[in-house]
C-alpha cells in the first residue's frame, strides 16, 4: 500500500470537498453570477455609494486633476499637485485654471538619478555573491518609476521646477516599461561586470566602467524624455486678466515660488507594528535616487495622530501628499472606496483583510499609490471620509476625484506628509531624533507608482 502523505489532496478528500460544495445552494447562485460578471461586481455593496457622496464640510478647491497614463509616477504627481497650488496662489491665478508643472522635467532626471545610485549600490556590494540577499533585492529590480517623499524633495532642490507647457511629456515619459526594461538592463549587465572584475582583483576598473554605463543612461533618457530647456519663459493671465511673461532656470523658478517652503514638510507614517515604536524616525536603506540628498525619513505615529496632523492642515487650506495602499476595495466604477463596499464574506465564504499590523508583517499590504488630500467631512470633530485628488486623469472616479471612507482610510493610509507648523512640539522634537535602519525590503520601504 502506497504510503500516505500529509497534506496531499487525495481523492477521497477532494470528494468531500466537493460533496460539501454542492449540498450549499448558495454556492449555486455565486457560481451563476460569476459565469456573466466580476467578483467585485457580484459582491459590490449599493448602500455604501449614499453615505460616501462627493459633499464635504472642509475642502481646499483645487484645480483639475493630471493623468499619468502608463507610468507610475504618481508620486512625482501627487508632489506637483502639493506645489502647483502653492505657486498658482502667489500669482493669482483664476480659480480652477488648469495649470501644472512638468512631471517629464523631474522624471527625467529622477531616472538618471536612480540609475546612479542603483550603480553606485552595486559598486559597494560587487565582491558579494549575486545570491546575497542585499545584492539580489537591488538586482531583481534596480529601478522603477515609483518614489517617496524625500526622494521628490531631492528632486526639486537639485534641480528646479518649471511648467509643463515649457517642457511638456514624451511618448515616453508616459509610458515607461520599455525605457525601465533597457535601463535596468544596463544595470544588471554592469553589476555582472563588475563582480567579475571585484572577484578577481581588478577594482580599479569598476568606476570607469560605471561612467561609461552611465553615458548610455544618459543617452537613452534624452532620447526618450527630450531635453529639458536651461532657461524658459512663464506665460501666464492672473484672476484680474493680467498677462505676466517672466524669465526664469528651473532652480531660479524654484526659489521665487517654492524655496524652502519644501524643507518645512515631513513624512508621517502608521506602521503599528512591533519593530516600530510610535514617535521613533525610519530610514530604509539602500533606498533613494540622488545619492548626496536627504535620505529617506520618516515619523512613526499612531493613526489618530496623523489623522489630526492632516486635519490640521486641511483646515488651513493646505493639501496633502499621502501614500496608501490601493489595492484594496476599490471601486473601478464609482468615485467612492470603502472597506465596505464589496462584502466577499457572505458570498466567497473569506474575507481578504486582517489586522493592519499584520498585513504588514506578511506582506499583504503596503503603501503602492500616492494622492492628494484636499478635503474631509466632519462630524463633532471627527472624520467621517476624505476626498482625493487623483492622478489618473478625469475618466477615473468623479472628474479624477475620489472619496475614501475613514474606516478604509484608517486601514490602507500608510504616509502622509506634513508641514512643521501642524505637527505637536512632541513630534517636532522627536523627528529630529536620529532614524533607525530599517532593511531595504521593509514594507516602509515600498515605493507609490
């Protein structure tokens, strides 16, 4: 007799499971549903669309969403979105004109960036085996179009802002994977040459060799993305129709309407898990694009906190840059995402969440998507949902805004950026406590696309 195995799905087994199966008719009735239909369509929840309408009692009016089409930059979206209303209240600009700075202008060089510090990476671990785990996890994906907060800060210090329409998107730029493939081609490529040469004791040709790859990512990203202008005009009609034509560099355009406006935000997260202690700093290493910038930074805070830090500053009029997990319950119809608004329970049997903390610990959520904020519906000071600027253009939700529940708000909200003057004198002093090193594939360490 064949020896039996543990958990091998023998016959007999599988024929209980199925018996078990059939005897529930409501299996039947899911089975029929899901022959014509979605799962999400077949467990969508109707009621949740009447509580969480587009009404809010405290909103920032903001101007019309942008659209990052194939590429996943919304990171570097959702910062312009944050800066675009800071400039266009120090022109004056008339109330919901469409304008925005050049998302191409920063990708461009966030590429470059990237593939500098992805090569630099791979230099300090060339004698490792390509099996090491650090090496491995650079390898597996040494760069991408996603981002965070402090990496978008490095940005528009080193190298400037300007409008779109001086600079405007490629083909390209808004449809990234064939660029990504070939860069990180090159990389992988240059990290097998230059093991060979650390293993043999030949290291002092590794950093021409690095130059020299980094010639060909420079080439392939003028190529795709177009060369940016050293110096542009700004054209625009302020809200009492006045025409201004100004003359500006990226960095000169920076320093008249943003300067160190951009030092005052900080990054908030909830990360309730147990290797991170509330009011303790982050950093992730091996994380970043511009090698001499800030390093990654973040605030560990519980989430009434960052609700409140948030609230805060809404209800000055200033928007905010947060990160969340999109990837669960969200409703590719309607404008509106809710925890509840597809109850897989009642007709699959399961549920596809559990407890915050733990999601993060093993791996079934992380931060994937940054947006804006711009709005909150209060109720006797607490938070009942939130409206959304999105960056995937009018199509998506209602004219590319969203709502959130605040339960789901509560639950898949991971980052939120912050300036100094809306944060507690206690958060203050503790963000300025040195950061703890976190492992490169920490989940705080996922990056918004």
């Amino acid at each position: 007799m064949p020896k039996t195995i543990e958990g091998a799905l023998y016959p007999d087994y599988r024929a209980k499971l199925l018996q078990e199966y059939q005897n529930d008719v409501k299996n039947t009735v899911v089975r029929h549903a899901l022959s014509r239909s979605t799962i999400t369509d077949t467990v969508h929840e109707t009621n949740l669309d009447i509580t969480n309408n587009l009404t809010f009692s405290n909103e920032v009016k903001t101007m019309p969403v942008c659209n990052q089409k194939a590429s996943g930059r919304c990171w570097i979206f959702a910062g312009l979105n944050v800066l675009r209303e800071i400039v266009a209240k120090k022109i004056g600009l008339a109330e919901k004109e469409m304008f925005e700075l050049s998302q191409n202008f920063l990708s461009l060089f966030d590429k470059i960036e990237k593939a500098n510090f992805a090569l630099e990476s791979v230099i300090s671990l060339a004698s490792y085996s390509p099996n090491e785990r650090v090496f491995q996890f650079i390898l597996d994906n040494p760069i991408s179009d996603g981002g965070q907060w402090d990496m978008f800060v490095n940005l528009v210090k080193k190298y400037g802002l300007m409008p779109k329409s001086c600079f405007p998107e490629t083909y390209q730029s808004d449809n990234t994977r064939e660029t990504n493939f070939l860069v990180n081609s090159l990389i992988r490529r240059f990290a097998y040459e230059a093991h060979e040469l650390a293993v043999n004791g030949r290291n002092s040709e590794i950093r021409p060799l690095k130059e020299k790859t980094l010639e060909a990512v420079y080439r392939l990203f003028y190529d795709a993305f177009g060369i940016p202008p050293q110096e542009f005009e700004f054209e625009y009609n302020d809200a009492k129709h006045h025409f201004h034509k100004e003359k500006y560099t990226p960095l000169s355009f920076f320093e008249k309407y943003i300067g160190k406006e951009i030092d005052e935000y900080h990054s908030l997260i909830n990360s309730p898990t147990a290797d991170k202690p509330f009011l303790k700093t982050f950093t992730i290493d091996y994380l970043g694009n511009v090698i001499e910038g800030k390093p990654i930074h973040h605030l560990n805070v519980t989430m009434k906190d960052m609700k409140d830090a948030i609230i805060r500053q809404l209800l000055a009029g200033e928007v905010v840059w947060f990160g969340s997990d999109v990837g669960f319950f969200r409703d590719r119809v309607s404008y509106a995402w809710d925890d509840k608004s597809f109850d897989y329970e009642s007709a699959l049997g399961f549920t596809i969440e559990f407890d915050k903390a733990a999601m993060l610990d093993f791996r079934h959520s992380a931060m994937n998507h940054a947006m804006v904020i711009v709005g909150v519906d209060l109720e006797d000071g607490k938070p009942l949902k939130w409206k959304i600027e999105n960056s995937w253009g009018e199509a998506s939700g209602s004219k590319g805004y969203h709502v959130m529940s605040d339960t789901w708000f509560e639950r898949f909200v991971y980052q939120a950026v912050i300036k100094t003057k809306y944060l507690t004198k206690e958060q203050v002093s503790a963000n300025k406590k040195a950061p703890i090193h976190l492992d490169p594939w920490d989940p705080m360490g996922t990056l918004a696309d």
